[in-house]
C-alpha cells in the first residue's frame, strides 16, 4: 500500500501559516525589545537580531494595514518583503542557519520545502509569539504615509549644535536651506521621576518628494527617528528655476560646510546620510532626471569609504548604452562590470588603465631597482582588466585612494554619463573639517594682526 501523498503547499499557504515572528524567533533572531515599540520615540517597527548580534543579521518586521507581517533589512535594499523574499533571499545570500537549498532543485522549490519543515516542527524548538504579535500594531502607511516623529519637530530657532560645527546663521538663514532643517524635541521622565527636555538638531529625509525619514544629531548623539525608510532616501535643500547642479555629500553638516566654503549658485544639495545604496543612487538619478539637471558633483568624504562612494555614483549615473555597476567588494579589491557594444569605451579606459599601471610600476622600480623581480606587492597594486564575454567588461580596482581617484576620472572621461559628473574632494577629511580648519585660519590670522608691533631700538 501507498503511503499518501503529502499535501501540496503553495505560496499562498505559506504566507498564510508560516508567521514571520515565529520563523525568525525559532531560527535563533532575538526581539531587541530597546529599539522596539509602540510609542511615537520608538514607533511600530520592531528589531529582531540574529543571535542577539545585529552585525550577524538583522530585520525590522512590521504588521501592513492588511494584518500581515512584513519585515526589511536597513543593511540592505534588495532584502525585504513577506516570508516567502525572507526565505528565498537567505538561500540566495547564506548568512544563517536554519535555511538551506535543496540539492538539485530551484529557489522555489527551496523556499517551498524550508517552509515545509518549519510548519512541521513543534513546540520546542519552535517558538509561539502571540503575545509579541498582538503587540506589533499595524502601520498606517505606504509611499504616501508621514511618519508621526514629525509631530516632535518644530522650526529651525536652536542652533547651538549647527553653530558649534561652525554653521553660521548667515548660511542656515539662506533660501537653499529654508524649512529643510528643524529641531526635534525629546521629552520625557527619568527612571526617578525627573523631567527631562532635549533639542537636537533634525534633517527631514525625502523620496519622491515625500518626507519618509528623519536623521537627528546633537552633540555625543547621532541617530534615525522611528519608523525612518532611511534605505531610500536623502536629505535635500530646496532648488530654483535655475538650478542646475547638484551636489552630493555624505552628510547634511558637510552640505551646509561646503556651501558656506564656496556658495556656489544655482545648486541644491543632498546628503546620504552616509551611506549610499541603490535606491539612494536610483532617487538621484530620478530627481536629474525630474529638475533637468545639467552637473552632479560628488562631494564626499577625502576617505576610503568617500572615493567607495564616487565609483557607485558613477556607476550609477552611467548612460544605458554603458550599463554598470559595483559587482563585488573584497577587502581590498572592487570589481566593476561594464556592459556595452560599443567597444571604444573598453578600448579607451583599457589603456588609461595600462597607463597608469606602467606610471606605477616605473615607481615601484625606481626604489626597488630594475633587477627586482616581480613582486606580489607590486601586482596587488595594479588595476586588472577582462573581457568575459561580447560586451561585457571587468576592470578589477585595489581599494587605495589614488588608484580609486584615478579610476573614477578615467570612468568619466571613458564612457558616456547621463549627465556631466565631477569630483569635488575637501582638502580634509570632509567639508566640514575643512570649513572648521579655515576658520581657525582665520581666528588665528585676526589675532596675529591684532598683536601689538614692537619697536626695537638701541637701549639708552
């Protein structure tokens, strides 16, 4: 006799029976209950850490308007969505135990038999969290939803922080930045019955038009307001009829420094919040496209992670004849793939590339001699090119600041961009070191002038 077949399960079933506060529980997540909550400081989205250590994983899940749980991954743009995308998108990037691929078949059928074994487990090692579900209160939002931090904001009148930064009133009473700055305050009670009151310093984060996020400084104290979609978007100061440059920083302070250095016109400025994601570039693309501008700078830090960030804007920004991107990120070594017919391109960056390696090792040699033998040194410093395929290019690029600046000017100057790019490097590390750098400068020079002269004469 036949045993009967087990009961096909289909995706509906799954997102119908398998909870998504259950699931991370069981497979080892822990509720991080301090970024968790349900008031207007904490919000409705709550955090729940890979085996208590966000840097192994981390997901904020959420209950939709319709009653189901959703979740996203603040680290990552691509990972978010309903159980099935939290299944699917770990067998695709292993980062836990728990959920393994099935040999020999597709993701799917993956996802599908991962499910399948959950809803069979019993209790334990399966968790039940029904008091923790009925605490996750839906939110009311979409594209369109404002979040409810905004109502803890009033207008720009405290400007201690900024002004410690070196911000002066002058440029934080400018139009470009009218409305775009606010205070953010913080109430509440001690653990022994004090009152406190905080102002800090807010900066409202836009997509599509939309304020979605609130990044908050004051002085020791950087963060996000609850319930930010941070991921995707950025900080904008206001733009005119004649607007046609934008710039790019990493953080809104560093706009404010950079404008108060050099107070170009016609410009706006956005800040990342300092990290750049795909949708953070896609939404830059999108506001060129919407203002007709005509110039992107990119003003980020003079750092590693600043000459990172220019290779992924441009990449980013590159015309659709020329499609690339960042493919991988190792250590010390990025990889970036081109697709084009047009072989040109590849033939004009290629020997750029050439060039600069011959520049290097000419250096290399002059301190090393010319009977040195090759050296691994050497090689690991050298910018690598291939050709996988028709059309497809890889230039593999050493994470050193000159090598990273020299490639991305060659990139701009090789193939075609959707608009005109450039790179605008602050003599120290970020705009506003070097806004704070230039007024000691000129602190010091006012006391120097200021000093009494001297007369030196023959004693009588």
């Amino acid at each position: 006799m036949q045993n009967p077949r087990e009961p096909e399960l289909n995706f509906s079933q799954v997102k119908k029976e398998l909870n998504m506060v259950d699931l991370v529980l069981t497979l080892g997540y822990q509720h991080n209950r301090a970024k968790s909550g349900s008031d207007p400081q904490k919000g409705k989205f709550h955090t729940f850490d890979y085996r208590g250590n966000p840097r192994l994983d981390q997901v904020i899940i959420y209950k939709a308007p319709s009653g189901d749980f959703l979740y996203f991954n603040r680290a990552d743009d691509r990972d978010k969505g309903s159980v099935i995308d939290f299944l699917k998108f770990r067998l695709e990037n292993p980062r836990i135990d728990g959920i393994t691929a099935v040999p020999g078949k597709n993701i799917w059928t993956s996802v599908i038999e991962n499910a399948r074994r959950f809803l069979s487990v019993t209790v334990p090692p399966r968790q039940e969290s029904s008091t923790l579900q009925k605490a996750i209160e839906p939110v009311q939002r979409g594209d369109q939803f404002i979040p409810d931090f905004l109502l803890a904001t009033t207008t720009l009148t405290d400007t201690r922080y900024l002004n410690s930064r070196g911000i002066s009133n002058e440029t934080l009473t400018n139009a470009c930045f009218s409305s775009r700055i606010l205070n953010h305050i913080r109430e509440g009670k001690t653990k022994d019955g004090q009152d406190y009151k905080f102002v800090n310093t807010a900066f409202p984060q836009l997509y599509k038009d939309k304020i979605v996020g609130l990044e908050i400084k004051a002085n020791g104290f950087r963060g996000q307001a609850a319930d930010s979609l941070s991921s995707s978007a950025l900080w904008l100061s206001n733009s005119g009829n004649k607007t046609h440059t934008l710039i790019v920083s990493e953080s809104a302070i560093d706009s404010l420094s950079h404008y108060q250095l050099k107070q170009p016109n016609n410009t706006m400025y956005a800040s990342t919040a300092g990290f750049l994601t795909d949708n953070k570039v896609a939404e830059i693309r999108r506001l060129v496209e919407n203002q007709n501008l005509k110039t992107v700078k990119a003003a980020f830090d003079n750092n590693l992670d600043g000459y990172l960030f220019d290779t992924k804007l441009i990449t980013g920004l590159a015309h659709p004849t020329a499609a690339m991107r960042i493919e991988r990120t190792l250590p010390g070594l990025i990889t970036v793939g081109i697709s084009s017919g047009q072989e040109q391109y590849f033939t004009k960056l290629h020997q750029e590339t050439k060039n600069y390696n011959h520049r290097l090792a000419e250096g290399y040699y002059q301190v090393a001699g010319k009977e040195s033998p090759g050296s691994t040194t050497l090689t690991t410093e050298l910018i690598t090119a291939t050709k996988d395929a028709d059309n497809s290019y890889k230039f593999h690029i050493p994470k050193r600041l000159e090598t990273l600046a020299f490639f991305n000017q060659a990139l701009i100057s090789a193939y075609p961009m959707t608009v005109k790019l450039e790179v605008d490097k602050s003599r120290a590390n970020d705009w506003n070191d070097q806004l704070k750098e230039s007024l000691r400068s000129k602190s010091q020079a006012v006391a120097t002038s200021q000093e009494p002269s001297v007369r030196r004469g023959i004693r009588r």
